[in-house]
C-alpha cells in the first residue's frame, strides 16, 4: 500500500520483474524490444527462452565486430588468466603498449597520421568533453560552433553541442559557449552552409565569437543519417584554419569501418585537429575511448583531466586483436565496399517501391519512412519477425541499420528480406487507411 497526492492508500501492483521493481525508469532500448536476453554470437543475439533474434543494433555500433568475437574472446580469457593488470589508472602496462603499438603501426601509419592519444573515460561523451576543454585551452577560447541534428552526447559540455531537443530539456543546467550552425544540405543542396558560416565569421557585427572549434560528425547517427560531403568537410577545416580555430571530428558512431574505412573521413582530404572514437573502438563492447590531437595541441598538463577509468586494460586486449585481425590489410577482410553496395541496393529496392529516400553512407545507411508513426510500426514488424533495428532523426522518422560489418551474407539478406517486407506491409495498410478516409 502506498499514499496518493490526497492522503488516500491506495493499492500498488507487486512485481517479482527486478528491470521494473528496481530499475530507473530512464531506460529505453528496452521498452522496444522487452526481451530478456542470455546469449549473442557475431550477429545473433538469443533470448533467454532460446529465442535468435538477428540483431542489426549492434550496441548502436559498439559491436562493429559482432557479439564475442573467438579471437578476441581467447585473448581476454588468456589474459585473466594470467592475472594481467585490470585497472591501473594512467600507468604503464603490457596491455597498453601492445595497443598504442598497434594502434600506431596498423591505423597511424599507414595513413601517414600523426597523433597522440588521450584515453578519457569509457563512453564516447567523456570523450567529447575532453576534446571541447582541450580546444578551449589550447586557443584560449569559449566558443564552439556545432551543427543542426548533430549529437556528441548528455553530459553537460557533450549535451551543450548536441542539436536534439529532447535530450536538451533534460539537462536542468544552461547550456553555454555554443553556437548552432547549419549541417551540410540543411536548407537543401543548392545553398552552400559552410559559405554562410564563412560570411557570418567574417562579418565583425555578425554576433558570433570567434570559436575556439567546429566540431561535427561525417555522418550524422541519431540525426537521421544526414551526410557531409568532401568539399563541405574541406571547406569547414579551411574555416577552422582561417579563423584560429580546431576541426573535431566526432568519429565515435561512424568510425572503426561503419562508414567503410576505418576514420569515416578518409579520402575526403581533410586532417582534423583532433579525433574522437569510443563505441566499437575495444572491438568486443568492453568500454573504452579517446582522442586523437595533433602533437602540437597536446597542451595538457600532467593530471589536468583525468579520471579513475581512463583506459581499460581489458578492453586495450580486444582492442588490439581487432586491429591486427581486420585492420592489418586495411579492412580488406571485412569486405565494406561490397557489402556495402549490397545493402544500398536493397535499401534502394525497398524505396523505389514506395518513393523513399535513402540516407548514410558504407555499412551506415538507412531508409526515411516519412513519420515517426510508420517508421515505429515498420520497426514493431521487424521485432515480431526476429530482427532488432532502431530508429533515428529528428522525429525517429529514419530505419537504421546498424549490422555488424561480419554478419554473414545470408543472415544478411534475411535482415534485409524482413525489412522489405515489413516497409510493404506497413505501408500497404498505411496507404489503405489514406484511401479510405477520403471515401
């Protein structure tokens, strides 16, 4: 029994469910898939009554690599089995040598990279907190110009850059030293953005200050799978440079080979100052991220950011099995330019049928289903059918599919079968409603 605004006893529902019982009620991936899960291999998640589920979420790209991947999964069982070092703060460990050398002969070097890597907290916002203090330091500024449907994350400073206004309303604190300028195609694809912004900068009564960062994604994951082009990202970095400020490039949902490289903004002839990664970046979910900055930005002073779980000495282990296992023939194994093509083609085919367009980039693409109300119903069918996806953009308008870069070729096309066939029937009862309110 419990009080009710009145003073009344009223009689409260018992439940044996600990998620309800016990758990705050900001939880929401749950709340769309409400499976108890036990297990998950590659790209196969099984529920605790033996249910397989083909999962196209992949801990919302944390999981590039799939679930439990062998070879990660037997580096880490033989590492705690011997005892290695778990937490050691900043110090020097095995496990961290092993990375950084990794890191550096099979990502840095061959792109001919040259940066130092920070490890901040675990998750990809403590990440971008660290790049925005360190922008503001190094340039002595408070500005920092972020872009329309862009999400870095909730934590104060991340939330501060982050467009969605759901998020933003939660935050019960002012969110300051931030400007908001239009992404790449906001008011369509003939006006150039980055000229506007140029204008602006450069117009001493244009009410801006000068930034001490641009900080952007290549391709927007929550913000609907918009995407920058080349010459837009090269005319940012030439802004950035002109007007004393850093490029931050947020690669933390699109990089480690989302988009089909490895840095989303490969060969789009750009070099940010500094860049993020966090998500898929341990290669098996274990938490861990950082940021990449320009020698000559490394301005920290011993301790000034810190934090008790900067670097995972678990995660450096699977972390390194993923370079050298996909990324030592720089991703040749992986095969994205193929796979890729395929799931556009079959995104393109499930459009053509229903005049819908296609957003995003790589093993990063997505259909816009118009409403929010078809693109929940088309991913309510998905769930029935066994395939987990979600939705993104402003008004959750945009199906995405977030698939692991090794999901085999035929769980593949079953995915993909059960979206199209989803979308048909969605839209089949969608367009019969339609036709017969105008009976």
């Amino acid at each position: 029994m419990s009080a009710n605004a009145t003073g009344t006893r009223v009689r409260t529902k018992k439940t044996t469910d600990p998620f309800t019982r016990l758990e705050s009620e900001v939880r929401s991936y749950c709340r769309s898939f409400p499976v108890r899960w036990r297990a998950a291999r590659n790209a196969t998640l099984i529920s605790d009554d033996g249910t397989e589920y083909i999962d196209f979420l992949a801990g919302c790209s944390s999981l590039n690599y799939g679930h439990n991947d062998p070879d990660m999964k037997a580096a880490l069982i033989a590492y705690l089995n011997e005892d290695g070092i778990a937490h050691g703060l900043d110090m020097h460990t095995e496990a961290k040598a092993a990375f950084l050398q990794a890191f550096g002969d099979i990502v840095l070097k061959p792109r001919n990279m040259d940066y130092r890597l920070q490890f901040t907290g675990p998750t990809g916002a403590n990440a971008v907190e660290a790049a925005l203090k360190l922008a503001r330091r190094v340039t002595g500024r408070t500005n920092v110009i972020a872009f329309t449907n862009g999400f870095h994350g909730v934590s104060t400073a991340a939330l501060a850059v982050t467009a969605n206004r759901y998020h933003r309303a939660a935050s019960g604190a002012a969110l300051n030293y931030v400007t908001r300028m239009p992404y790449d195609g906001y008011f369509g694809e003939d006006t150039d953005t980055a000229e506007q912004i140029r204008h602006i900068l450069s117009d001493p009564s244009g009410g801006v200050d000068p930034p001490a960062a641009f900080i952007l994604e290549t391709v927007q994951g929550e913000g609907g799978l918009k995407t920058a082009s080349a010459a837009w990202m090269r005319s940012i970095q030439a802004l950035a440079k002109e007007s004393g400020a850093l490029m931050i490039v947020d690669d933390i949902q699109a990089g480690c080979g989302r988009t089909g490289t490895f840095f989303s903004f490969e060969k789009m002839g750009v070099e940010p100052d500094m860049i993020l990664l966090a998500k898929s970046l341990s290669g098996m979910g274990l938490p861990l991220s950082m940021v990449l900055i320009k020698p000559e930005h490394d301005r920290w002073r011993p301790g000034e950011h810190n934090g008790s779980f900067r670097g995972n000495n678990h995660a450096f282990v699977t972390a390194r099995v993923a370079l050298q296992k996909f990324w030592s023939d720089s991703g040749a194994g992986l095969d994205l330019e193929r796979k890729s093509q395929n799931l556009q083609s079959a995104l393109e085919n499930i459009g053509s049928r229903h005049g819908l367009t296609l957003r995003g980039r790589g093993m990063f693409q997505g259909i816009d289903l118009k409403t929010s109300e078809i693109a929940a119903a088309v991913s309510q069918k998905c769930f029935e059918q066994r395939l987990i996806i979600e939705l993104s953009g402003a008004h959750d308008e945009i199906l995405k599919v977030l698939a692991p870069l090794t999901t085999p070729g035929e769980q593949m096309e079953r995915g993909l079968k059960i979206i199209a066939e989803s979308v048909d029937e969605i839209f089949g009862k969608a367009l019969y409603t339609a036709s017969s309110n105008t009976d």
